[in-house]
C-alpha cells in the first residue's frame, strides 16, 4: 500500500504563505500587475464589458455566444464560461484580473507541494519541485490573463492528490471517484491536460510496481494479483480519455485547430524542426542540465537498473505533449505538462528511491538549483519584458481614447503584424462607448474605417495624410514586421515603448510637447527600449 506523508495544517499554512509573498512579490516587483493591457487576448475581456454595459447582454447571453464559435475549433467547454463569469463580475479591469491569475497560481503551487509532499515526505524537495514546475519560460502563467492552463493544472493538482489520498486509504473510494472527476475536467479547460489522463490512469500500477519491486518477467501476472481493487480506476480513466478524444475528433476531426493539427502537407522535417525548436527555446534549460541529472544518475547503475517503471511513467507523461505540438513545437505557458512531468523525474522520484549519497547527491542538487536560478532569469526578462509591452500598449489606447475625444482623427497600423492588435484597439474603444479609430488598409495603402480582420464588404477609405495620429510597432516590439509603407515627413515621431506615435506637426503645437513628454516608457532592465 502506498505510505503517503502526512501534510500538517501548519505546513499547508505557511506554504502558502510564501507561495504568496513570492508570485505577488514577482508580480508587484516586476510591474506586471500594473502593466495594463496587452495586444493577444485581452480584447476578448474589453469585448465581454463592451456586451454587458453597452449591448445589455446577460451573463448567459454572453456564454452562448462564445460557446457558438469556440466549440468549433476547441474542445475548452470550461474556459470561457469560467472568464466571462469573472469579468462579470469584477469588470474589465486588468489589475483585478491579474490578481485573480497570480491567486490561481499560489493554489497550483500549494497543491503541486502537497503532491510532493505525499510522495517524498521532505519539505524542501517539494517545495523544490512546486517551484521548478511553474518557474521559467511558463511563468507568462503568472501574468498573462488569458492563458487556461492554470486552472487545468489546478484540476490536475487535485486529480492527482485525491488519488495519493485514495493509493494510501484504498477503502475511501470517493478519493478516487472525485480523481477521476477532475482528470476529465482538467481536459475541458485546455486540451493538452487530456494527454495526461493516462499518466494518472496508470499511476496506481506504477506505485505497485515501485513498491514491489516487479520485475519485467512476469510483470503481467503479478500485476494481476497485486492490483486488484485498483484496475476500475485504471480503466474508468482510460474510457474517460479515450472518449474525450474520440468526441474531438468525431466533432472537429484532426484540422481544426492549426498549431495541433496533422496532414499529410506537414513534412518529417517540419517534425524534427519544430521538436527541436522545442527543446532549444522554453525547454532548454531542462534539456541541458537534464543531461547532466542523467549523468550523474547512471553512476548508480547498479542501483536504478530495476527502476524502469520511473521512466516509463515518466515517458507517459511528457511524450504525448510532444506529439501534440509535434507541427510547430512547444514554447512558453504550453510547456508547463512536459516540465510538471520532468519535475516529478528527476525530483520527486529520484529522492524518493533514496539512492543518491555523498558527494553526488551535493552535485546533483547543485545542478538542480542550477537549473531553477536560470529559469529564474528567464522568468525576469520575460516578465519584464511583459510589463513594458503592457505599459506601452496601455499608454496608445489612452492616448487613441483622448486624441479621439478631442476631435483628432487617429489610425491604427498594428493589424499588418497582429490582427488581434485591431481588435484589442476596437473593443477598448466599444468598452469606453467611443465611436472606432481608423486602421490602415496595406492593399490600398489608405486609411480604412472598419479593422481590416473584419472583412467587410464595403469601406471607406480615406488618404492617410487626413489622420492627425498615426501609431505602430517599432522593432523593440516581438510582433514588429516591417515599418508601415507612409510618408512620416509632416508628423512628430515620439517613441512610447514598443510602439511609436507619430502626430502631426499641428497637433503638436495644439497639445503641447509636455503631452508627449508624457508618453516616454520605462525600457527592460537589460535595455529593451532605450
């Protein structure tokens, strides 16, 4: 029977104590919380406020309608009634949300320690884990607002300690029927966590294996006599997984989300490509020093030989990530399943089997700290990067939503890079009850009245040299492309972050320089900006 260890009111308090003085601590350090709004995702918060106060939508109203179109490519049944439901309720206000996001992540992080806890029964190690699973390139979790991933890693949280609870009281089956519960849930809040399921359907097998010592020679026949009582949960998850797939599948095929589908047009290189791209960009550090774990694991080959069941659970975990993204690789919050399943390897399990010793042991848990302190950084530049991104943005759409009132005609030039930039300027404008801007038209190169993502069939075009303000990307920005194709010569540029405003000479004189002066942004802490 599994032993588990036991977790103290005490402990679970001061954990979360300090999970909370940490993520607000970055948070707050970093300047996210404070940053405002950015171009990717945020419109659909300006969208749901712009329907409840302007449009006089209802909760439901609101629901139906991003159900309608989001089932069509995704299988998230969970997320959009859970987001629509919190900007009801706090508004569209970016520093609330960021509060509620950085809130989440204090819970993952004290229900990724209790599992630790469970396992190894050594605080540090699991307070250790906890923090080398959600610190990294995934830590855009912590700040941005649009990502779904926490609340399934809540859901897998809690799948995964009711079933440590139920492995160490196997009489108290309603820990194991509530796993099974959120396994599925988990799944409905982003579809990567369904490829986790199997990784908790056979978590039991592999505890007996490990306990027992089972060796591949007879594995199945001793499996059959020691996990009796245990197969059901094995099975029902299973069904449950298979079942979802096949449901996604059934009803949206293997194409309708881009990043994940499969064609036969993809080719094997574009696999080996985006797999290493994986592995070089936010997995990086896991892969360089997880070559070094392994080393100095295999010098107790004698030791770990006859623990191959780690591995293969291992494997179960991480490996259906991979194939998941395997058309264009994994990269920042989409990483989190694959270092959640790297952590439990070389963390959770390696201390438990208790093989290390001496100076090996001080070396490998230098090249684990190794491993967090440079996450660490990874996390700082790219939170810091977040925050001056945000500020900046935050500073054109007050500035879109001044300019507009004073009478100023103000064109939008983001779309040609980011679509969803548009659309963020479009809805920020509705949520204010203030009439759109202009967005440029690259075809025609004019000024267009309707975002050019929207298609419309009829527009109207204006020359560009009719717009008082015109502002886009500048090369500090990551969605930067190519400067807009106009003749600058009668405006004013004044540099606000990763977006320049250009205003016309007149304008200038009208509203003064201190307005610009205004506009200036602080750059990162390694120079982005300046």
């Amino acid at each position: 029977m599994f032993e588990g260890k036991k977790i103290s009111i005490k402990e679970l308090v001061a954990v979360t104590v300090l999970s909370i003085l940490v993520v607000f601590g970055v948070v707050l350090g970093l300047g996210t919380l404070t940053s405002g709004w950015h171009l990717v995702d945020d419109h659909e918060f300006l969208e749901f406020q712009y329907m409840f106060k302007y449009q006089g939508k209802s909760l439901w109203d609101v629901i139906k309608w991003a159900m309608s179109w989001d089932t069509t490519t995704r299988n998230n049944f969970l997320y959009y009634p859970l987001r629509i439901t919190m900007c009801y309720l706090v508004g569209a206000d970016s520093v609330a949300i960021s509060i509620i996001k950085a809130a989440e992540i204090v819970v993952f992080l004290v229900l990724l320690y209790a599992c630790g806890k469970k396992i190894t029964g050594n605080f540090l190690v699991s307070l250790f884990f906890a923090f080398t699973c959600l610190v990294g390139y995934q830590s855009a979790l912590w700040w941005k607002l649009g990502p779904e991933q926490v609340q399934a890693g809540i859901c897998f949280g809690i799948s995964f300690l009711l079933l440590l609870k139920w492995l160490e009281a196997p009489d108290k089956r309603y820990f194991a029927v509530w796993s099974i519960v959120f396994s599925v849930l988990m799944g409905f809040f982003h579809e990567s966590f369904i490829l986790v399921m199997p990784f908790l359907a056979l978590f039991p097998i592999y505890e007996k294996i490990n306990q027992q010592g089972i060796k591949l020679k007879g594995m199945i026949k001793n499996l059959k006599k020691e996990c009796k009582g245990q197969w059901w949960y094995t099975i029902a998850v299973m069904v449950c997984c298979v079942a979802v797939l096949a449901e996604i599948v059934l009803r949206l095929g293997l194409k309708s989300y881009s990043p994940v589908s499969f064609d036969q047009s993809t080719s094997i290189y574009q696999y080996i490509t985006a797999f290493t791209y994986s592995l070089k960009e936010g997995l990086k550090w896991y892969y360089y020093f997880g070559i070094a774990l392994i080393g100095v694991i295999l010098t107790y080959y004698d030791k770990v030989k006859d623990k191959w069941a780690d591995v293969v659970i291992a494997i179960v975990f991480i490996a259906p990530q991979f194939v998941l993204y395997s058309k264009e690789g994994i990269a920042e919050r989409y990483i989190i399943p694959v270092v959640i399943g790297i952590a439990m390897f070389f963390i959770l399990f390696v201390y438990r089997n208790g093989f290390l010793n001496g100076h090996r042991k001080r070396i490998y848990a230098v090249i684990l700290v190794m491993m967090l302190l440079l996450n660490v950084r990874g996390m700082v530049v790219e939170g810091d990067y977040f925050r001056f991104r945000g500020e900046s943005v935050t500073k054109v759409l007050i500035t879109t939503k001044d300019m507009s009132q004073k009478g100023y005609k103000v064109m939008c030039c983001l779309g040609n890079a980011n679509p969803e930039a548009d659309w963020t300027v479009d809805m920020y404008m509705k949520s204010e009850g203030l009439p759109d801007v202009y967005y440029l038209n690259t075809v025609m190169n004019k000024a267009t009245d309707v975002r050019p993502m929207l298609k419309a069939d009829s527009v109207n075009l204006y020359d560009i040299d009719e717009m008082d303000v015109i502002y886009a990307y500048n090369r500090d920005d990551r969605h930067f492309v190519i400067e807009p194709n106009i003749d600058f010569s009668d405006y004013v540029q004044k540099k606000c972050g990763s977006i320049d405003i250009y205003f016309k000479k007149e304008v200038v004189d009208e509203i003064g320089e201190e307005y610009l002066d205004k506009l200036s942004v602080k750059p990162t802490l390694y120079g982005i900006g300046k």
